[in-house]
C-alpha cells in the first residue's frame, strides 16, 4: 500500500510553534481521520449489511478444525477465476447499495481432502439445493457429492464438506453467485461520492489489501495463492468499467429491464487476490499521444482532469517507469498502466497490478494552488507504487510477515525514482528527514518491535493490518538503504535483478533476496566481513539500533542500544544481545573518506588519521542506520568548524550533528547545552536540513517553556538566528517577488518566514499581514504563492483580530479544493484571542460548520497553540461525555485527541488535572486508554526533564541573547 496509511509523520512532524508544520502534517492527518472515518462506517455498515454479521469473537479458542484457523490448508491450489460483478450504483429500495455477482474458480487439488476452504466475507451466497457453491470435476474428474456447507464467521471462510474426497492431481470448479453490500466502508468493493455541477455521483471501486478481496468474491485470499483471473463487470453506458487488464469493447446487454453495458477484461497475468482492482465511474483520463508499447492513462474526475491536474501525474509516469525498467533490468510486465484518483481512498494509494488508485492529493497536482510539498508527495507516492509493479506485484513474498520487505523497499526506492523524475529537488537526501530520522524517535522506545515477524504471529485480519506502521516503512526503507550503500547501489540491483528474474509470478520469502544480494558481491569485488543475511539479520531481527561512540583520542569505537529514555528498561530478549554489525563511515578535516566495520562491543586503536585540532564527523550523509557520538574534543572541533566553515561538512551530516546531539541530550549521554549549541551556526547556515532538524528538535524545548520564563530568552535566541535566512530569502527572492528555484529553497523559505514571525523579526508581520489584507480586499483573487499560504495565513491570523478570522472562515466553507480548505481549518486555530479559539472549539462540535471527520484534528490543532491548548483541555473534559459518545469511543483519534491535548503537560499541577481527569471518567476512555496512560508517563518524563534541564537551558539562553 502508498505510503501515509501510518501516522510517523504526524508525530515526527509535531507542529507546534504555531506557525509552524505545514503540508507534511495536515497530510498525515487527513490520513489518519481518513481511515478513522473508514473504521467508524465499517462499524455501522457491518450492522446495515444484508447479512446479519454476528461480530467477531476477540478471545478465539484453540482451533481445533481446519475451518478454524485463520491460514488456508495447502491442499487445493486455485488456477484461474471467471468473475463477474454488477455494481448497483443507485440505492435499492430498502436504500441499501448492492452489487451482485457471480464467479468460477477453477482448481487442482494438491492433496486428497474432502474440504473446501476459500474464503468469503460479508457475501450473502445464493444456494444451490440446499448448498452454498456448486462443484464440477474438470477433465473427466467426477466431482464428489456436498454434505454440507456454511460460512465460518470468525475465519472468513466458505466450507464445502464433501462425501468423498477430492482426487489429487485433479482439477475441478467451483461456482458461487452472491450478493454484497457496496457499502462506503473503503475496503474490498466499496463505494465512494462526489458532487459534479450539484450533482450526486458514485464510483464503485476497490481496495483489497490486505484481506478484503473475499469481500467481493469468493477467493483463496492469501498472497501466495496466486491465479489468473478473467474479470466481466456490468455497469451502466455513461460508465467506464477499468481492472487490472485491457479491456474489450463493451458489448450491450439487458439486466432486470435496464440496458447496460458488459466490459470483459483481457485476462490478467498470475496474480495475488490483493492486488485485483475494479472500478466503474464516470471519471475521464488523460493519455500521452505517443505510440508508447506501454499504454498510461491519468483517471479524475472529469473537471479535475479538464483543468489539467492529472498532467503533471501523466509527465513523470513515463519517466519513473523507464528509471524501474532500467533499475530492475525488466521490462513493465503489462500492457497498461491505469492511475485513479478517487474522493474517498483510505490509504495514500495502492499498488494494484496495472490499475493504481490513490487518493486525489496523491495524484492530482494543481499548480496554481498545490504547495512545491503537495507536489513531491504525488511524485514519491507514483514512484513508490510504480516500484510495485515489479517488487510486490511481479515477485510477491510469500506472506505478511514480510511486508516489511515489500513496503520498506518500495518506500526506500521511491526517493530513487522520485530522484530521476525531478533530478534538482535532492530527493536521496531528503529520505534522511522524512523517513530516516523520523522512524528513529520511534525505534528508539523499549515499545518499537523489530522489523521481521514470524509468520505464524500474523494470522489474523487485524494482526496483519497493525503491520502497517512506520517500522516497516521508514525503518524498512531506511536499512534497505544502508544494505544498498555498503553493497554499492550497482551490485545491490544486479542481486535484485537476478531476484526478481527467479521469482518473477510466483512468490518469495526474505532471505532469497539476501541469496541474491550474496550472488551479486560474490561476483563484485566488494568484500564484507559476514555474508549480507548475517549481517542484516542483526537489523531485522532486533528492534532499535545503536549508537555509536567514538574516541578520536584512543582511536575506541564502541556501540550500545539508543534508548531516548536510559531509564526504560528492555523487556523483549534479543539473540543477538542488542548489538549490531556496523558499517561506520567518516569523513576527515581534509574531506578523507574512511570506512570500518564494527563488529563488536567495542573496536580499539583505530587509524582515524587525524592531526592535532582535526576533526571528524562519522556516519556519512547518515546513510547508516545509527546514531553517532564523539569525545568531548571533537564534538568541540566540530563546533568550531560549523561556527567557521560549516559548508566543509557535508549539509546531510550538518543535519545530522543537530539531530544526534539532541537526541543523545535526551538520552543523558551529552548535554543540553551540548545540542543548543549545534544550533549557533544556524545564523550562517542557509540550507534546508540543518534547518528543519532544529526546527524539530527546538519544538519540544517551546512546548516545555512557551508558558515560562525560559520563553524571552528563547525566543530572542532564535530570532537572531532566523533573522539572517529571513534576510536571505528576501533577497534570494527580490522583496519576496520570486519563488526561489530550489525545491529545498521553497521548503526553507516557508521555514524562515514561519519561524521569523513568531520571533517577531522585523518585517515579517507586516509582510504576511500585507498580502492577507490584499485578499481580503479581493477574495476571488488570491495571489499569495501556494507554498506560503499556510504560513501566511496563520501567522495573519495570529497578528490580527476577528476581521481576518472571519475572512478566514468564510474563505474555508467557500473552498473547494480539499488541500485548501484543509490549510484554512489549521490555520484558524493560530489566532491569539481566546474568545475566538472558544468559538472555534464550538464549531468544532457543530457537524455544520466542522465535518465530523476533521473535529478532532482541529482540536489537536487548537492545543498546539500555547493560548489554546488550555482552553482546548477545559472544553473537552467539559464535554468528555458528548464528544465519547457522539464521535464513537472506539475510534483511534482519541487517543491522538488525548496526545494532543497532553503534549506541553511538565507540571505537578497539570500531573494533577491529568489523575483527576483519569478518575472522574473512569471507564469512559476506550480506546483512549493506552494514550492517557502514556499521557501521565509522558507528564512525568517532562517534569523530571524541566527540573533537570530548566535551569542549564535560561542560563544558556540568556548568556546568548544578554549584549554583554
Ligand atoms: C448499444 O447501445 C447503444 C445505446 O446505449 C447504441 O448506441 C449502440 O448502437 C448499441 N450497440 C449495439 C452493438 O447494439
Ligand atoms: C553525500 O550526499 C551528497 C549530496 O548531498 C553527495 O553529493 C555526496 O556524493 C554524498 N557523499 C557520499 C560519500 O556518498
Ligand atoms: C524592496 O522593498 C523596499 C520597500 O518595501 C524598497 O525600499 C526596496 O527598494 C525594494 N527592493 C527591491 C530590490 O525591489
Ligand atoms: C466562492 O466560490 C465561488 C465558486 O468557487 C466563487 O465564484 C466565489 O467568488 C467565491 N466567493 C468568494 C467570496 O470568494
Ligand atoms: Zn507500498
């Protein structure tokens, strides 16, 4: 599945200083409410569905029967399906929303048995004298008889009990004919709205993975079971019907009265069930007139194509699928290649074999109104589903427990192919900031898990959905990344290469991609001090990762276990006792390359070939997976040289030193003043990455003292520091006239301007409140360049009064593109007058004003502002009751709403108003409470931090800022 279905970067991207934290973050958001919303319908529907559903028993009994265990047995070995399907895309009378359909699954039996096990979910199945299914024996095997047959709720399976047994060797085919609810429930064959010209439209589409094609159909759902598949859906004329394959001319037909039109498919190649789509819409595309081998076509909805939004989708395809074509030496294996964009999508896309669909916001791109970040979400995300086609799609692993394989490949790669398609915007360094360090916050709690699982622990629907977290993504992206650095990226896809040549249409367990990575050095001159498996198993077997020390003095190398709390004790045993084999790369005062494997506890006398006052930064543009530090002499010859000439240490690297002191600052192992010093430079530094990972990591030193007398100090410590790069970007764009060429400018230029604002450099104000007031005067026109817009408006927000709230407000109901009106709900929350984030949290309980779905992130987003994070918390423990029972106790995003709310919580009085909150709603926390429970831990993490740090922290913050 497309990146964003986890919630890494809504942590990772805590937007707090108020003005701060823009795309990234209300991305993440809309994704998470997205599959809120999914979960929530999924609750009512199930209870709307024709069939009467009983829920799923949560403490299941040791299975006994072969029906009861959530794996499929390995006797029957499905070859090829025959479905069609009707989608109803008007309700019936009862106002429900149906498809019916039929299909044949042809196949062999492997092993004698006298069981059918496929599965079958939520299908309402015709019966055929008494039985669910009919069976025929195919060249000249004689069926045998069917006992019985039901459907066993909790497994999701349809079983045939058969008076005698299937013959191995045989092949034979089973008919089913049913009925499903085409609920909005986002999964399996599901229904998604929109409005056109005030009209009412509705697309039947898909989404199957993981376990939801045996909502549409009986299947052998397991990605293993691989089948060709011959697809027929009936739809109405003014339709078009899309799948996999190419379709043939729609021929006419007449059901139940209606004259409809019948789309076959050409029939796919072998495939995994999770990976079949089917979609019958109005929608129209775009295509390239070349005469390509590969047909590409862009679907939207037909105004969003007419405005050309699916063009920039259309451009870079092409491109990334020559860069895979060359990277994986294989060409495209299909014919087509379809991308859709639809309303409502859970995830941020899905990889379905030559029918990818994706949410609008990863697909569509408007360059009058997307953001420069708008635009590289939809190229990494095309590129991210693009790499499927060959890994995941062409060679399937065999089981869930290797998603990690599959997701952090595909994640790691994307940044290739994003690179190719938009050589300039530095992509291969961008990963280091959106997935590298972000997924080491995570991995670095005794609460991480480590990346591989066994397969016998994911069996069940919801075990195997919980797989897709931040871990298996950027942490899976982030040490394929390392393997194909100190492999050399050439002999990494030739491994791959070979790999895929296997396996291709058939499926593969992780260590066959290690055999072929080891093939591949074996033919390299690379040398390695274990094979790839050895040494990659320390990664994906343990959770964590170490960091590094190193004693330029002694020439000492040494690792431990990170641990952001050195306090927290490690519960899960690991065979490998939390060590690592290393690949610690540095890099010298005179720009010498070194390299050493580190291998154990500890490596001693070391060559690190340095003079007297030199200096070394190790972990090359971070391309390992750990963190690094140093004795005190070079940590201060580091800090001489970014004081100095910092652009002699590479810009990743300058990041990195930023990211890692404060970390190890958290961990005890330096000191805070430590880490504020590696901001000093910053005065100087106009690149992005250095920036932002200050910007993160100063984050939590606001939430802890936006409400104490460490905030003056603080504030005029960063607004001397911002002050330069805001001067820069005002020349760098001629009075702020131009757009800066650099993507990571752009980025920067949003940074300089947000933080310059809420320091109060001189200018700034004036500047974002000037260009509001411009379209205040002519709201149809607004000029204000897409990628400042959120920072424009929420820091006039935050400057102004009631007039531009209102503005604002009006300005969001009128909105209609999602990525807009979205900038406008969080940028209401940035106003500094209670009264009015008052009536913005009533709103927020006014289905009218505020739609359901996006009341609890405007809440969040209200108790980020240091104004309005205690008005927020008296609201919602005012109406604990109405907000639990009316937004649906069972639902994830109170336990984000908890988080939220708690986030700047460092007092024993807060510790207080937390326990008695805690008491009085006792029992009314659902799924809240985990999320309360890390509330208090994380309340007293921060008392015992301010008490330790508080001081050091004014003190330095005034020695910096005092004239002296
Ligand atoms: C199919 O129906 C359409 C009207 O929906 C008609 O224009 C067309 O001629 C018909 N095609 C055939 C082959 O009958
Ligand atoms: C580090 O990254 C930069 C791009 O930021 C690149 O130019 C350089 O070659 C990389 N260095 C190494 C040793 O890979
Ligand atoms: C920028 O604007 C200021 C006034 O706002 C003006 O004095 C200055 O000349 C302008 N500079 C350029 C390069 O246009
Ligand atoms: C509201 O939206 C409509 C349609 O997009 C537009 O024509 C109108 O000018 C907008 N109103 C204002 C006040 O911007
Ligand atoms: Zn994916």
């Amino acid at each position: 599945m497309g990146k964003g279905i986890f919630l890494s970067k809504a942590v990772a991207v805590t937007c707090v200083v108020a003005a701060i934290g823009a795309a990234a973050t209300i991305i993440a958001l809309s994704v998470v409410f997205a599959q809120e919303k999914s979960k929530n319908e999924a609750l009512s529907s199930s209870t709307a569905s024709p069939n009467t559903i009983p829920p799923v028993s949560t403490t299941p009994s040791t299975p006994k029967e072969p029906w009861d265990h959530y794996r499929l047995p390995h006797s029957l070995a499905p070859v090829s399906y025959n479905v069609t399907l009707w989608p109803r895309l008007k309700p019936d009378a009862n106002g429900l929303y149906i498809f019916t359909g039929h299909s044949v699954v042809v196949f062999r039996c492997v092993k004698e048995t006298d069981l059918i096990i496929i599965h079958s979910n939520k299908l309402n199945l015709t019966k055929f004298e008494g039985h669910l299914a009919k069976l025929t024996g195919l060249n000249g095997a004689t069926a045998p008889g069917l006992k019985t047959s039901w459907l066993e709720i909790p497994t999701q399976f349809l079983v045939l009990q058969l008076n005698s047994p299937l013959q191995a060797g045989s092949s034979y085919e089973l008919f089913t004919d049913f009925v499903g609810e085409l609920a909005d429930d986002l999964g399996g064959f599901y229904r998604s709205e929109y409005l056109e010209d005030g009209e009412k439209k509705v697309v039947a589409t898909t989404q199957m993975q993981p376990t939801d094609a045996r909502k549409a159909f009986p299947c052998f759902d397991e990605p293993a079971m691989k089948a060709v598949f011959h697809m027929t859906l009936i739809h109405p004329p003014e339709t078009v019907a899309l799948s996999n394959s190419i379709s043939y001319d729609p021929v006419n037909v007449t059901r139940d009265g209606h004259s409809l039109f019948q789309t076959a498919f050409e029939p796919t190649k072998i495939m995994s069930t999770y990976l079949l789509a089917f979609v019958v819409c109005e929608f129209t595309f775009t295509t390239t007139n070349t005469t390509e081998e590969v047909l590409i076509r862009i679907w939207a909805r037909r105004k969003a194509i007419e405005e050309g939004h699916g063009n920039y989708a259309l451009e870079k395809t092409g491109p990334i699928l020559k860069f895979f074509e060359h990277y994986y030496n294989s060409s495209y294996p299909l014919k087509k290649s379809d991308q859709i964009a639809l309303p409502d999508f859970s995830a941020g896309a899905m990889e379905n074999w030559g029918l990818i669909t994706y949410r609008e916001t990863a697909l569509l791109y408007n360059p009058g109104v997307s953001s420069n970040g708008d635009k590289e979400w939809v190229a990494t995300v095309i590129s991210h589903e693009l790499a499927h086609m060959w890994f995941g799609n062409l060679v399937t692993t065999r089981w869930w427990n290797d998603l990690w394989l599959n997701e952090g490949f595909a994640t790691y790669v994307s940044y290739l192919g994003a690179d190719y398609a938009e050589p300039n915007w530095n992509m291969k360094d961008l990963i280091v900031l959106n997935e590298v360090i972000g997924v080491m916050g995570v991995d670095a709690l005794v609460s991480s898990h480590p990346l591989s699982s066994k397969e016998e622990d994911v069996m069940r629907p919801e075990q195997i959905s919980e797989l897709f977290d931040s871990i298996t993504y950027s942490k899976g992206g982030s040490v394929l990344r390392m393997l194909s650095e100190f492999l050399t990226e050439d002999v990494f896809s030739r491994g791959l290469q070979t790999y895929l040549k296997e396996f291709q249409y058939s499926n593969a367990v992780y260590t066959d991609l290690w055999k072929h990575l080891q093939m591949a050095v074996a033919e390299s001159s690379i040398v390695l001090p274990h094979s790839v498996e050895v040494i990659m198993n320390r990664w994906i077997l343990q959770m964590g990762f170490p960091v590094v020390t190193i004693d330029t003095k002694t020439g000492n190398i040494s690792q431990k276990h990170f641990l952001l709390n050195p306090d927290s004790v490690v519960n899960r045993p690991s065979e490998f006792n939390y060590e690592w084999f290393v690949p610690v790369t540095w890099i010298n005062t005179g720009g010498a390359e070194q390299s050493y494997w580190l291998l154990d506890k500890e490596a001693t006398n070391i060559n690190m070939s340095l003079g007297a006052n030199e200096w070394l930064v190790a972990n090359i543009n971070m391309t390992g997976f750990y963190r690094v530090n140093y004795d005190t002499e070079n940590w201060e010859s580091l800090l001489a040289k970014l004081s100095t000439k910092h652009q002699d240490i590479p810009v990743i690297n300058r990041a990195q030193l930023i990211d890692d002191a404060f970390n190890l600052a958290r961990a005890k192992m330096v000191s805070t003043t430590l880490a504020l010093r590696t901001t000093k430079f910053l005065d100087k530094e106009v690149e992005y990455m250095p920036w932002e990972t200050a910007r993160r990591n100063l984050n939590y030193f606001f939430l802890m003292f936006d409400r104490s007398e460490v905030y003056g100090p603080m504030q005029a410590y960063l607004k001397k520091q911002v002050t330069p790069l805001f001067n820069h970007f005002k020349e760098l764009t001629v009075n702020w006239t131009k757009i800066p060429e650099s993507h990571t400018d752009q980025y920067n230029q949003v940074n300089a301007i947000s933080m310059a604002c809420s320091t109060g450099v001189e200018g700034c104000k004036e500047l974002t409140t000037g260009w509001f007031r411009e379209w205040m005067k002519n709201p149809s026109l607004n000029k204000i360049s897409p990628n400042l817009k959120y920072t424009v408006y929420c820091s006039a927000i935050a400057a102004g009064g009631v007039d531009e709230w209102d503005f604002a407000w009006s300005m969001f109901k009128n909105a209609t593109i999602a990525s807009e009106a979205d900038k406008l709900m969080s940028a209401l929350a940035c106003t500094k007058q209670p009264w009015l984030l008052n009536r913005y949290l009533e709103y927020c309980l006014d289905p009218a004003k505020i739609r359901k779905q996006d009341a609890t992130s405007t809440i969040i987003t209200i108790a980020s502002n240091a104004i309005g994070q205690p008005l927020a918390w008296d609201f919602v423990r005012a109406k604990w009751n109405h907000i639990f029972n009316d937004y649906g106790g069972g639902s994830f995003s109170f336990g984000g709403l908890i988080n939220g709310l708690t986030k700047r919580f460092a007092s024993e009085f807060d510790l207080k108003q937390l326990k008695d909150f805690k008491e009085d709603n006792a029992g009314q926390f659902g799924s809240a409470t985990a999320a309360l429970e890390q509330a208090l831990e994380r309340t007293e993490a921060n008392m015992q931090w301010m008490a330790v740090n508080k001081d050091e922290v004014l003190n330095w913050f005034n020695s910096e800022t005092s004239p002296l």
